[in-house]
C-alpha cells in the first residue's frame, strides 16, 4: 500500500516538474542516448589506438628504432585495453 502511494507522489511530482520546466525536462530525458555517445567515441578511440600503434611498430621495425616499435605496441596493446577496461568499469557502476 505504502508503495502504490510512494509510485502516485512520484508520478505526480514527474508531472509537476514537466509542466514547470518542459526544456529541462527534454534534456533530462535524453540523458540515455549521452551513454551511448560514450561509447561510440570509445570504440572510434580504440581502433584509432589499434591502428596507429600498428603503423607506429611497423614504422619503428622500417626504420629499426626498437624504442618506436615499444612505444607502438604500447599503443596497439595497452591503449586499447584501458578504454575496454574502462568502458567496463563504468558500466558496472551505472544502474540498469
């Protein structure tokens, strides 16, 4: 019963609250699609990562600079790992 009660508040406050400010309330709303912006640009940031590390340790092995060829299999292999792991994280965290 207490809960029935608490859904009708809440309903009612939602509707006070579109009816006061409706431009807030259209920003609010798409709060969701910011998510997934999130990981567009995370996925684009991980092939960019990917391939460049790929050209880097291709271009250190061409011109036979093994710290360039590090540096590029950093960029390939941990870069790309620490966005997923990130990614990851967050999505634990943030409720369903």
């Amino acid at each position: 019963m207490a809960r029935d009660e608490e859904q009708r508040r809440l309903a009612e406050i939602e509707r006070r609250f579109i009816e006061d400010d409706p431009v807030l309330a259209r920003r609010l709303a798409h709060l969701g699609s910011a998510r997934w912006a999130r990981r567009i640009v995370a996925v684009v940031l991980l092939l960019a990562s990917f391939v460049l590390g790929l050209a880097v340790v291709a271009f250190g092995a061409e011109v036979g600079v093994w710290p360039l060829s590090v540096a590029g299999f950093a960029l390939t292999v941990l870069v790309p790992t620490l966005i997923v792991w990130r990614v990851w994280v967050r999505g634990r965290g943030s409720p369903p």
